[in-house]
C-alpha cells in the first residue's frame, strides 16, 4: 500500500497526505526517496515488483528533475530563462522546443485568466523581497515604475525560429509558477515508462498521483491559518492537485500580510484568499490555474471555471469561509480533530 505520512519536514502549501489508499496488488515492493529540487522537498514514492528496479526509476525522475531545474531556474545563469532575461531589450533569445513550449502555455494561461497567471511578473515580484531578513513593502511609486515592465502581451514569441524575446530593458519572467508541475508530469512519465505500477511525485504544493484501484490517495487539505491542520481531505487515483497560498511565503509588516504571489494588475501581493487548490489532469494545468485562480479570488475564479472542463477548485478565504466548484462540493469530507 503506498502511504505518505506527515512528517516534520516542511511540507509543501496545503497538501498534506495520510492514510493512503492506492493499489493493493499482490505484495507489491515499494520505496520512498526525498530530493531537495527546484527551491523544495521533492517526494517519490514507487511501488511495483522489484525494488532494485524502482530505486532505479527514482534514479532517473530525479535527474530528469534536475535536468528541468537546470534549464527552468532563474537562479541559474546558464538557464534558458536567464538567459532570455539576460537579453531583455536586446536581442531575442533561441531556446529548445521544451522551454519554448511552457513559455507559449503560459501565456496561454495568461490569455485565458485575463492575465492572472503572468510570467512577466519578475521585475514587481523582486522589489518585495519576500525571503529578505527584514523585509519592507516598497513605495508606491516604485510599484508603478516596476508594473510597467510587465504584461505577457508584449512578448513577442517566434514560433518557427523558436525564439522568445522580452522588448523592453527590465523585463523579467519567472517560470516558477508552472515548471514544478510540470516536472511531477515528466517524473511520472518517467517512472511509468520504467515499470512503475503506482506512484507519487509532489514537488512542494504540486503533486501527481497515478495507479492503483480503489478511492486512490486521501490528499488532506491544510488549514492555511493553522500550521499542520487538516480541514478536509479528497481522493484522487490518478491525475493532479496543486495549492497556491499566502502561508508559506510572506512577511507581516505594520500587522498587514504580504505573500509571495502578485497581482499582475496591481504589482501588491494578493490578499483576497488564503488558499487555492486545484485538482486536474496534468501537473502543468493544476499548478498554472492554481495561481491564477489565486489572483482572480473566489467569485471571478469559480465563474472561470464553468468555462474549463476538467479544472476544480476549493477556495479557502483569510476568515475561514471556503467556497468550491462542483466536484469538490461532491468529494470534500471535512475532517474533524486533526
């Protein structure tokens, strides 16, 4: 039986897991391995026959983690990303068919949340400095100045040459709010391509599930004001789930709250909710739309979402109040005493 149990790591916004819940066959082998890739705690969990043969499926979804980690960060210099920053206001920047896929579906994404979900959020994102020892808001007119070197409308993306360039000096993207969803959908490709039965990949708030029978894997949902606490918990036997919260990073100044995720139109932190999880089929979607619907905020989301088959979503508001789509309001079950 494959089981996460909660540990005292740091556990990724709102997923918590227990009392798992995916396959039972015959005797089935199964391991756990715990990387530190892509600024988290990456968990794989495997089961199948041979153990020698899943630690080396593991094997190869953490370097195809790596691989995506070294391509995808801005923190990297070498980075495609980077170096499409690097080249801001200069020149366009050609890069693999990968990096210029995700960078189409997100502005794509951008597209279809009204610009909720912006990977040209860097510039207002950095002036906050959200993991700074004694971090500040910035002034006003510095928000302003920095809002105008954003808008994923203005880049401008070659399709053929595959090529991405950003027009202005300044300009920044961040793939951060879709590459980990992305890499939990490589991993499993991965480890099911090598034998793999059931399994789990969750990269900080972003998780895939796929195999087995049954209900699947029970995913608890975290009281974002309650560190550790569950309030509800889902099944899921194969597909996504990804949270966006204003509880894991952020920096109270003045009794106000600031968290890491900004409002593309606003260039502040986004304060309307204190959770978004979203379930989907792929890693990719659940973690774009999570941020996205995070931004819009409950009423704007939940209206977004009757046009999106397929994506769900529970809202959790700063006061408690939570608000759902329907497949969440048909498998939610509160738990009680956790």
């Amino acid at each position: 039986m494959i089981r996460i149990l909660q540990s005292k790591a740091r556990i990724g916004p709102a997923l918590l897991v227990g009392l798992a819940l995916l396959s039972c066959v015959r005797s089935p082998k199964e391991i756990r391995r715990v990387e530190l890739l892509m600024g988290t705690e990456v968990d794989i969990i495997a089961q199948g026959k041979s153990e020698p043969a899943l630690q080396a499926a593991a094997d190869r979804a953490f370097a195809e983690i790596e691989r995506l980690e070294q391509k995808l960060s801005r923190y990297r210099e070498d980075s495609a990303i980077s170096r499409i920053n690097q080249q801001a206001g200069i020149a366009p920047v050609a890069v693999d068919a990968e990096t210029f896929m995700l960078v189409q579906k997100s502005l794509e994404v951008c597209r279809e949340s009204s610009g909720a979900f912006d990977i040209t959020i860097l510039p207002a994102l950095l002036i906050w400095k959200i993991d700074a020892k004694n971090p500040q808001p910035p002034a006003d007119a510095e928000v302003k100045e920095k809002l105008k070197l954003t808008g994923c409308e203005k880049m401008v993306l070659d399709r053929e040459q595959k090529t991405v360039f950003l027009p202005e000096p300044g300009m920044g993207i961040d793939l951060g709010g879709i590459a980990k969803g992305y890499a939990a959908d490589c991993a499993v490709k991965i480890l099911k391509d090598n034998g793999v039965s059931a399994g789990i990949v969750k990269a900080g708030g972003d998780m895939r599930v796929f195999g087995g029978e049954g209900k699947g894997l029970a995913i608890g949902i975290q009281n974002p004001r309650a560190s550790g606490k569950v309030l509800a918990k889902i099944y899921l036997k194969d597909g996504a789930v990804s949270t966006s919260g204003d509880y894991e990073r952020f920096y109270i100044f003045n009794g106000v709250r600031y968290s890491h995720i900004i409002n593309p139109k606003t260039g502040y932190p986004v304060s309307g909710e204190a959770s978004v999880t979203v379930k989907a089929q792929s890693g990719i979607e659940s973690d774009a739309w999570s941020t996205a619907l995070f931004v819009l905020g409950h009423e704007r989301g939940l209206e977004v979402l009757k046009t999106r088959p397929g994506l769900e979503a529970f809202f959790i508001e700063p006061s408690g109040e939570s608000h759902s789509s329907q497949w969440f309001r048909e498998n939610l079950i509160a738990v009680s005493g956790d």
